[in-house]
C-alpha cells in the first residue's frame, strides 16, 4: 500500500517543463460531475478491487437465506440429521468467507477514502504553490482550507460509498433472480423496490443540495474568520479587541450550526422515507409470501427464505439512498474544487526571454526609485503601503490591492436569483483574471540592468531578487529547515545568518539546537522572534538583489540597533533595499529615498535630507516620536504589518 496518495503530475509552471502529459495531467474543471468523475478514474483500479471483494463479502446475505430454507425443508421438516449437518456447514463456510473477504474489503475502502482525501490535499498544495500570492486575491482563505480539509473528506465518502453502492446493487440483482425463480410476483416486487423508493425519496434531494450549499458557505466564513483571529491574536490581544472578534466567531458559529441543522432535517426526512418505504415493502412482501404458503405454492423453508431476503433488501435500499445523500454532498463540494482548480497563474514567459544582467541598477518605473548595484538603500514614506506596494513591483509581484472573491451567495437566494447571483460571481471572478493577467503580460517597467523584468524568465526574477515582506511565514519543522529549507548551508554559514539576525536566542531556547522544533507558524515564539528567524532566512538565501519591508518593526531598539549594523555589513558590496522609516536603520544607509504619492521625490544622506527635506524631517521625526512613546515590541505584543494583505502571502521569493 505504498502507492497511495497516486503521484499527481497535475499543476505546471507556465514556461517550465512543458506541458502535462498523462491521463491525471489537470483535473476536468468543466462541471462539479466530470471533476468528481476524474477523481474516480485516478483510482478506479482500487474502486474495481473494492467492489470485486464486495460481491464476495455478501455471499452470505445472498445465497445464506436460501441455503437455510433448505436446511429447514430437507433436513429440520422431515428430521434428517445429515442434511441439517450438510446445509448447515455450507452456511458456516460461506459465513467464513464473507467474514474474511469484509475484512479485506474494508481495508480497501479505507485506502479508497485516504487516496481521496490526502490526494484531494495535495491537489490544492499543488495549486497553492502554483499561484502564489495570486491564489488570495481570487479566492478567500477559508475556501481554499475547506477544500482541503472538508471537501477531500466528502470526495473520500463518495469512493467508499460508490463501491459498497456497486455491491449493494449486484447483491440486489442476484437476489431478485433468486426470487423470481421461485415465484415470479415476489420478486417482481424486489425488483421495482428499490425504483420506487429512489423515485420517491427525489424530490426531497434538490432541497437537501441547497442547504448543503449553505452549510458549506457558512462553515468556509468560520475558518476564515478563524484564520484571521488567529494570525491576528497577539494584536488583538495589545488593542483589547479579542472579546469583540470572540463575539464575531460566535454569531458565525451559530450561523453554521443553524445551516447544519436545516440541511440535517432534509437529510433525516430522506432517512425516513427510505425507512418508511423499507417497512412497507418488507410487510407487503411478508403478506404475499404467507399467502402464497397457505395456497401450497411455496415451503415453509421458502417462505423464510423470502422473509431473509426482505430483511436483507433493506439494506442495498439504504445504501442507494446513501448513495444519493453523498453524491449530492460531493457535487456540493466539488463545485467549490473547480472554483480553485481551474485557476491559471497570469505569468507568461515571453516567446524569446532574456537573461538578467549579472550587473545593473534596479529601477522602478512608476516612482522613479533607483537602487544602485552594491549600495544599502533605505525607502522611507508616511504611508507602508507606498512601501509595500513598491516591494511587491521590485520582486515582480501583483500587489494586494483587491478583495477575494467568494463562491457563496446569501441563503435567502433561490432559484433565478440565485444562479444569477452565481454567474454575476463568476464573471467578477473573470474579470480580475483577465485584469491579473492583462498586468502581467505587459512591459513591468521596473528595470535590472536596463532590462524590463518582464522580458526574463519569472524563476530567474525570483532566483535573483528576493523579497521578505512582514507576511513571510515560519512552518513546522526544525530550526534548520526554518532557516535554510533547501539545505545548502554548512553550519558556519547558517549560525552566521543567525548571529546577523540576532537571533541566537532562539537557537539557545529550543530543546535539540537545530533540530529543535518549531510549531506552525512559530507559534511557540514571541513576535520579535519569528520575525528575526523570517530575517536569518531572508539572509541565508544570499540573493544578489535583497528587499526587506519592515524587518525589525518587532523589535527593541537595542536589537534593531545590532540587526542594522550587522545587516549593512553583511550585505555590503550587494544591491540591498529596506523599508523603514527608524532612524536605527537610516545611519547606516548609503543612500535614502523619500516616497511620497508614489513618486521618490527626495534622495540622499539621511543629514543631508534632515537639512535640505521638510517631509523627511516631518516622516523621520514622527518615527522618533512614536519609538520613544512606544515600549519595545520583543516583551509584548507583535508589530501589526505594515504590507497590505501581506497575511495571505506566505512565502516571497
């Protein structure tokens, strides 16, 4: 069984490797139905497996009523002890067999449901990774992680249900054959059954959907005010607002529970309809057979054998009704996966691209801002956002300037309305992909070396200019995976970029040194913390071209002192860009740019801008101000983030 999650050779970066190749290349996206039919061919070798165990695994349902209406007619009727024996030991061993081969078939629908679940996770990793910073500009947090975690889990349920459904139905077939047989009205009675019922219980089905639809609307809303309280909780924590955002979480809460409710009152009235209907068969069915007894058409051993049988047509009845429940729950959350997986990153690499200069200034078109090769420049602005959204145009990002657009509409939306509503989504949705991309298809204008970085290869952007933005985030595993997760430093060079990081502290507090361990997110440490461990990464990673927003916003004066120095040391000779208004960091700047409205309006020495600049002056004497007022941030609280939406962007560079 080491062959499941299946490798999944689905997403590919445009430019890379070339196409997919492959019957698993990308997921079908065009309808919730083809999407789920995809997910089934992936393992249809095990779903065949499953069911083929499954037919094995009822003999006893299916042949055990028959075997022991003979045992009562030849043997227990008429006292033939032999007989009794006989019939009884071929009831035995088919009892065995169907014992052993349930055993096997559960395994199999337990790796059914795995290859589903974890594959489905490893889709949306995949794509994650694929779209970068671009995924949470189009789709809210809490849909892509309850995709992940719910929606894989419904898909996981409708393999395993496909398959038992599968065997349920040739249990059913081989049944009514049994019965008709014998007698030709009972089992004409078990044939439309299970029809009937199915026909009965459909109606109730489109409604069951809808609040389904709403649940999981409702349920994504609460993970991803979840996500948000918790990324932001020491902030909450320093402005006193964790009882209001506590309230928000609960009215949400109750929201879903309400939507769960409705969605189980349609769920239990298709339970009773199925047990309702089951009842009245297995009484019609008894009736006709007792009568068919008394008019000498069948044995006694017959009839119990029809009375077997009934009870055991339950069962395939319910499991087609589970099967309906499910399909409908998977069409739900599948609709939500191809909202996801048919997403496109907008980077195209040009038909013929350039290699970047090894030499060369960095220039941004829009602002004027200039970084000369080997130089430590400091961008300094009222307002972060300037900062940031500069940032994002130096590494070649999109900035986070619009809003994710959600899948759900309001429950109170019903019929025209409501796909009106979905298609107004979509073609919202349409527009900022097209809008994302029209972006990334033309001249970028910021330039290395006089080349536009639209005319390179992304990876060699990437590879070249490295941005660490205050949303850069720490993973679970090993210190040293935190700071050198590609694994090509000696330790003299990781301890190195810890000790410029200032951030030795964090080495001396864990158990293990570099091997110590850090929770996700590095929850187990104080904001200043993580913050100087997102540094010794950014440091470590050695980029010919380094932007750092905000590096020490977390931090003590005495620790923001000793990173400023030792980074300008380290860094000295290479192009290396910091946003920041602390006057900590500007001494040690070789040059100093103002922005201001997005344009640089001022450059130089940081005296010669407090002379000759009134908005320096105004913009550094009120980040002097606020330092003295303010304790340092390494005993409490986190600095909040000075990027815009910088939360939903996890790595850079």
């Amino acid at each position: 069984m080491r062959d499941f999650p299946p490798v999944l050779d689905t997403f590919y970066a445009r430019g890379g490797a070339g196409p997919p190749t492959g019957p698993s290349a990308a997921p079908d996206t065009r309808t919730p139905l083809r999407f789920l039919i995809w997910t089934l061919r992936l393992q249809w070798p095990v779903i065949v497996t499953t069911t083929l165990l499954g037919m094995v695994w009822q003999l006893p349902p299916m042949v055990g009523p028959l075997i022991f209406g003979h045992a009562v007619d030849e043997g227990i009727v008429p006292g033939n002890v032999d007989a009794t024996l006989k019939w009884g030991a071929l009831l035995l061993a088919v009892t065995m067999t169907g014992a052993l081969f349930g055993i096997l078939m559960h395994t199999y629908i337990v790796r059914t449901w795995l290859i589903s679940l974890y594959g489905t996770m490893k889709l949306v990793t995949r794509k994650a990774a694929q779209m970068g910073h671009v995924l949470p500009r189009r789709t809210p947090t809490g849909e892509v992680l309850s995709v992940a975690s719910s929606d894989s889990d419904e898909f996981g349920a409708l393999t395993e249900i496909l398959a038992r459904t599968s065997t349920q139905l040739v249990a059913y077939l081989v049944v009514a054959f049994i019965v008709l047989s014998t007698s030709v009205e009972l089992g004409v009675l078990l044939l439309i059954a299970a029809p009937v019922l199915v026909t009965a219980a459909f109606p109730l089905l489109k409604p069951l959907h809808r609040r389904q639809e709403i649940e999981r609307g409702r349920n994504s809303d609460l993970t991803s005010l979840a996500t948000d309280i918790v990324a932001g909780l020491r902030i909450l924590r320093g402005i006193g607002g964790e009882r209001t955002f506590g309230a928000n979480y609960a009215t949400q809460s109750q929201l879903a529970r309400q939507a769960g409710q409705s969605a189980g009152i349609w769920q239990a009235a298709i339970e009773a309809v199925g047990v309702l209907f089951s009842g009245v068969f297995v009484v019609l069915l008894v009736w006709l057979g007792t009568r068919q007894v008394i008019s000498g058409e069948l044995t006694i051993g017959q009839l119990i054998s029809f009375l077997g049988y009934a009870l055991f047509m339950i069962y395939p009845i319910q499991t087609f009704f589970e099967f309906a429940q499910k399909l409908t729950r998977a069409l739900v959350s599948a609709r939500k996966a191809i909202a996801i997986f048919e997403q496109q990153p907008p980077w195209h690499d040009v038909a013929e691209p350039q290699p970047l200069p090894a030499h060369g200034d960095l220039v941004d078109g829009l602002t004027g801002f200039v970084a000369h090769e080997g130089e430590l420049t400091i961008v300094v602005s009222a307002v972060p956002e300037d900062t940031s959204a500069l940032a994002d145009r130096l590494g070649r990002y999109l900035s986070p300037d619009t809003e994710p657009i959600s899948h759900e509409i309001g429950e109170g939306v019903k019929g025209r309305a409501a796909r009106r509503a979905r298609a107004e989504r979509e073609a919202e949705r349409a527009r900022l992909t097209a809008r994302d991309e029209e972006r990334a298809r033309r001249p970028w204008n910021v330039t290395l070396g006089g080349l536009d970085l639209s005319q390179a290869r992304l990876t060699d952007v990437r590879r070249r200019i490295l941005v660490s933005d205050t949303g850069s985030q720490l993973f679970a595993g090993t210190l040293q995976d935190a700071v050198d997760p590609h694994g090509r430093l000696d330790r003299d060079q990781a301890e190195e970029a810890l000790r410029v990081a200032n951030a030795e502290d964090v080495y001396d507090a864990l158990p293990g040194g570099w091997q110590g361990r850090l929770d996700e997110r590095g929850r187990g440490l104080s904001g200043g913390q993580r913050q100087r461990i997102v540094l010794a990464r950014a440091i470590a990673a050695d980029a010919p071209v380094l932007v750092l927003v905000e590096p020490t916003s977390a931090v003590d004066a005495h620790t923001e002192a000793r990173i400023a120095e030792r980074v300008a040391d380290v860094r000295r000779g290479r192009t290396t860009i910091v946003t920041t208004v602390s006057p900590l960091w500007l001494h040690h700047a070789d040059r100093i740019v103002l922005v201001q409205d997005n344009r640089a309006i001022a450059e130089g020495t940081h005296e010669d801008l407090l002379l000759d600049s009134p908005d320096y002056r105004r913009v550094v004497t009120r980040a002097m101000d606020v330092d003295d007022s303010s304790p340092g941030f390494e005993t409490g609280a986190s600095a909040p983030s000075s990027t815009s939406g910088s939360e939903e962007v996890s790595v850079r560079g």
